[in-house]
C-alpha cells in the first residue's frame, strides 16, 4: 500500500491503513518523542505518547490532508 492510498482509505475510516501508519511510521514517532522526552520519561511511557499519537490521526483523519508535488 502506498502512503496515498492509506491516506485515502483512513478518511474514509480503513482500520487496515491505520495499522499501515502505525507499522510505517512508529520508529519515526518514538524517535521524535524520545528525542523531546524520553530521558524525563521511560520507553513504555514513551511507547504510551507513540499510541497517543496515532489516535489522534485516527480521531482527525478526515482533517488530514496530502500536499501534492
């Protein structure tokens, strides 16, 4: 699956392109958050904020949009 089409499927509320970002993008995610955070916090606090954030895309999906280029 390509970025494009999970983008598109999770506004239109995909389960499966949510699983997508999570497996696509966590490392990302986690590296962000421990980098802001992670030596006040341990990795299952940070692994708690990586869930977070990815259930705020899925709460706010259709407000996501693409940048074409």
């Amino acid at each position: 699956m390509t970025e494009a089409t999970a983008l598109r499927e999770l506004k239109r509320g995909s389960e499966t392109s949510l699983i997508w970002f999570i497996d696509a993008y966590t490392p990302y995610v986690t590296a962000i958050i421990h980098g802001i955070i992670g030596e006040h916090m341990d990795m299952a606090d940070v692994e708690e904020v990586a869930s977070d954030v990815f259930y705020s895309l899925w709460e706010n999906a259709r407000k996501v949009y693409s940048v074409k280029g």
